[in-house]
C-alpha cells in the first residue's frame, strides 16, 4: 500500500470502523456528531466516515438509517462485502477520508466532542503525524488512564498508547498504513513504523476520549508471542527501549511546547 | 550571634522540587547566615571538609541521585553521622513509605517537617527530634505573589484551562481526572505511571519552568492524595499562587481537618459549586495576603536556632 503523493483537504474525517459493535455504535456515533458539531462551529471541514467490516450484528441497518436521521451532517458508510479486519478496515478508510486528518475512533469507544478542536489545532500547529491524548477508562472498576504522556523509548518493549488517535492519513499512508497481518498489533506496529521514519507523534495532556474495557474487546496491552515479534524487528536486543529518551513531545495549544 | 557553619545538600539529578527548595532556601536566608552556610550538590559534598551542621534536604531523593553509587551512598551516610548537628529537611506526610525512608538514614538531631500545619511524628522519631517549618515564600516570590493580588479578576477568569491536575497516576487521581473532565473536559490532565516532576527533561515530565507556563494558564491547579492522615501538600498552593491560580485539594476523608486553608473540598460536587462562583479569585487574593505576612522560608528557617 502507498499513500505518497496523497492529498486531502484541510478538516477532519472521523473514521469509525466497525465489525459488529451494533451495541456500541450508537454511543460512539453520537459523540463523533457531537465533536463534528463544535468543529463546524468553528467553521473546519468535518465528516463522518464508518467502515462496516461486514458486520452481521444489525450493525447495517442502524447505519442505513444514519445518514436520513442526521441530514445535517456529511455522513458516509463504506459497506465492506467480505470481513477483511481492523488494520485492512482502517487503511480503507484512511483512503477514503476526504479530509487530511482522520479521528481513529473504534466503535466501543466514546470521543470527548468539547476537545477536538483543541486536538486539531495541536495537530495543525505542530504537524504533527499522531495526536493523541488521555483516555479515561470506563467499564472496569478501577480507575485508570491510558495514552497518559508523551512516548519515550520504552515504548518500543511495550504499547501504551491506544490507537484511538489524531493521524495525518497522508502521513500514515505514506507510511504503508495499517499492516494487516499484526494481530492486535497494528497501532503499535504502524507508530513504531512512523517513528522510524522520524513521524513527529505528539501527546496533548487533555481528554481525548473515553476507552471502554468491555470483555472480548481489543485491548492496548499486546499479547506476548505477537509482541515479541515485532520487538525483533524494531528493538533487536532491546537497544532502543533501553535508551531511556523521550522519543515523541508533549504539547498544549495554549500553553505551546511541555516536552 | 554564633552561627555554625552550615551545610545544605541536596540532590540536582532526582525530583527537581527538592533542589529548588535547597537553592530557594539558601539564597533566602538573612545575609549573616547566608555568609557561613554552603550549598552543596550531593556528589560534591562528598569530598567536601565537615561542617558543624549539615541539613539534608530528603535524605532518599539524595541518595536516589544516579550518580551515587551504593558505595558513594554508604561514604554519604558515614559522613553525615560524622556531622555534630545533622538536620533532615523534608515535606512528607507522616505514616507513607515515603516518610518512613527518611527515618532509615543517618541518626538524624532534628527532623524538620516542612509544610502548612504540624503532624503527629511516628513514635520511632525520638522525643525533641521532630520540629515544625511552616512553608512560606522567599522573599523574592513575596515580589511575585504581590503582582498576583494586584491582577484584575477578568484575567482569572480569561484563563483558558478551567482546570489542571498533575501526579503520579493512582486510581484515585484517575478517578478525580475523569470527574473533573465530566464537568468541565478541557481541563489539563498529566498524570504519568511515575515521577511527573522528574527533574531531566529528556523523561518527558514537568520541569519547575514547565509547571508554572501551565498553571499560569490556569484557574483551579487541582489535587488530590490518598495518605492516611490529613496532609495538605502545601508546597502545591505556593506553586499555584506564585502563577496566580487557585489552589484546590480534594480530600474526602480529611476535608473537614483541613478546611481552614479554604482550598479544600471532600467531594468534586462541592468543587463545582465554589467554581461556579467568584471565590477562587478572592481566595487567590486571601492566600497571597496570607503568605505575604509570613516570615519568609529562610527567615523562618533560621529562627529555628535563635542566638
């Protein structure tokens, strides 16, 4: 896959992909509108863009209802006739999004619509390549947070930060995208990809969005067999996690450049 | 008056608060002072002639420094006991690991709690050892909180961040964040697995210039803690006064014990009341006249050991 010489126009595409999160959509449908909203008020380019993976859940009827019941609002559902998986879903969207940044929002979580801007404006001020911000964890009893500070080498030995993320699909694509054979890995495996290629990835210390632990759910923390995979190829000898450095920056739209 | 000559030390490469309130105390220190006290980098110390005084300021931050090795931090030990007088300034709640540590150091002759009120010392401290300084401003930042109060209230009010937390991430700082986001969710949230005032910059944490550029840009610097005893972490309020925001602890246990600062709430509903009203402006007013009247840290320091 290549994405070099894409381009797109300034705004934001909000890319949900989903596969059978019929239970889940509504929620996460309804806080993309809600961000979409405040970006419109604020006169950016904005839209909707599902990926349904071929969900047999009803998932499809509840989006063929979307686009009449929200008029309003620029909405489009891409209906993948045969399931091709998260990371094959998301590169499809990151093709298809009319706008240069994509909103990776997976179906079972919730975006904090009253930050989005704030998180467009850091990726336009910095360019750069991730954004991503905190992640209050709902669904489990003990509170937690996860993609909680900027990216340092260790890293590379183990994901913290959740996919659920602003990216500059030029930037990703042109990257390869999503690998479609990582497992749960993809996010992990495109960011240690983008930081090969020297991507700026950026963390905003404020609220992106919410993360939804929920049984059977993708979650952050890789399995291992996977991991030590891609830990040959991008950490051979632990060398790089060993570094000890922050390898991406902190940053806050009205506060400027933190680390 | 006798002043013995006295020894400050303290650690450049771990939690920079401890290093800043070495350098803050020893250049506030009335000039007849100033002139027989050192300030030390603990390495440096270590090949340094004896004082007749040594003030620890944290005794396991100093010897958490990465450039001690377990050697340089038994020598360390070995010479601070070799000191006549030997004073461990430290600002941590009594009955944490954290203050616990301390008492596994040198035989200390004073144990200098720093902070808003006394604690009860833990009976492992001997009798007389533990004494009380009440954290207040240099004089240098008494200038800073003087320009504070004379802001107009718009400028408070104008600020872009509603709110802000920072800490090593608990469950219950997690829990406080989420909270504070559901009333208002543009407020700043850096709560990393450790360390978040880590003195190098390359961990990617808030340095003393860093956290004093957010709060200025800030109404209400939140915290919270989870120690067993009422503790207010009175190094927070200076740090927020000094940037002109409103200093808030939440506190749910001991919120009645601590309520005399007027800072302090037991739950995030009560919070969100006071916020909703003009009070965290005067209260910033009240706070900065308060500590204003205070003898500065270094004077209140050194009258401690009258002539």
């Amino acid at each position: 896959m290549t994405g070099r010489g894409i381009a797109k126009r300034a705004g934001v595409s909000i890319l949900i992909p989903n596969w059978n999160h019929r239970f889940s959509l509504p929620r996460a449908i309804r806080s993309a509108f809600a961000g979409m909203r405040q970006l419109q008020a604020r006169g950016i380019a904005c839209e909707l863009l599902v990926v349904d993976d071929a969900s047999r859940d009803g998932s499809q009827k509840y989006l063929f209802h979307l686009a009449t019941q929200y008029t309003d609002l620029p909405t489009r559902i891409i209906w993948l006739a045969k399931n091709v998986g998260p990371g094959p879903a998301r590169n499809i969207g990151l093709m298809q999004a009319a706008y240069r940044h994509a909103c990776l929002l997976d179906a079972d979580n919730e975006l904090e619509p009253a930050n989005l801007w704030l998180f467009y404006r850091a990726a336009l001020e910095t360019d750069a390549t991730v954004t991503y911000g905190v992640l209050p964890v709902r669904g489990d009893d003990r509170p937690d947070l996860l993609s909680n500070e900027a990216l340092h080498a260790r890293f590379y030995r183990q994901n913290y930060v959740d996919g659920f993320a602003l990216l500059d699909a030029p930037a990703a694509l042109a990257a390869g995208g999503y690998a479609p054979a990582r497992g749960l890995l993809e996010d992990w495996e495109l960011m240690m990809r983008l930081l090969a290629r020297q991507a700026l990835i950026v963390f905003v210390p404020v609220v992106f969005g919410y993360y939804y632990r929920i049984p059977g759910s993708g979650h952050t923390i890789a399995p291992e067999p996977l991991a030590h995979h891609l830990r040959r190829i991008f950490n051979q000898d632990e060398l790089r996690s060993r570094e000890g450095r922050l390898i991406g920056r902190m940053y806050h739209p009205d506060i400027g450049w933190l680390a | 008056m006798t002043i013995p000559p006295t020894d400050i030390v303290y650690s450049s490469a771990t939690d920079w608060f401890y290093a800043d309130l070495a350098q803050r105390l020893w250049r506030d220190l009335p000039p007849a002072w100033r002139a027989r006290t050192r300030l030390w980098d603990a390495p440096a110390w270590l090949a340094a002639p004896l004082p007749a005084r040594i003030v620890i300021v944290n005794w396991v931050e100093t010897t958490n420094d990465p450039r001690l090795s377990r050697a340089d931090v038994a020598a360390l030990m070995s010479k601070v006991n070799s000191v006549p007088e030997r004073v461990l300034l430290a600002a941590e709640c009594v009955g944490t690991v954290w203050f616990r540590r301390q008492l596994d150091g040198p035989d200390w002759t004073t144990i200098l709690d720093l902070g808003r009120q006394p604690q009860a010392p833990p009976e492992a401290v001997p009798p007389g050892v533990y004494r009380f300084l009440r954290y207040a401003p240099t004089e240098a930042e008494k200038g800073r909180l003087a320009q504070v109060c004379a802001l107009p209230p718009e400028a408070f009010r104008q600020r872009p961040l509603p709110w802000a937390i920072v800490g090593g991430l608990t469950p219950e700082r997690a829990a406080l964040a989420a909270a504070l986001a559901a009333w208002q969710p543009n407020g700043l949230a850096f709560l990393p697995p450790g360390e978040p005032f880590q003195v190098r910059a390359d961990r990617g944490r808030l340095g003393k210039a860093q956290l004093a550029r957010v709060l200025e840009k800030t109404r209400l610097y939140v915290w919270t803690s989870h120690h067993a005893h009422p503790y207010f972490e009175s190094f927070r309020l200076l740090d927020a006064l000094l940037a002109g925001a409103c200093p808030v602890k939440l506190d749910a246990r001991y919120a009645d014990a601590l309520r005399q600062a007027g800072c302090v709430f037991a739950t995030p509903d009560e919070l969100r009341a006071f916020a909703a009203t003009e009070e965290p402006w005067r209260l910033v007013v009240r706070l900065c006249a308060e500590q204003l009247e205070q003898p500065s840290l270094g004077a209140a320091f050194a009258a401690l050991w009258p002539a």
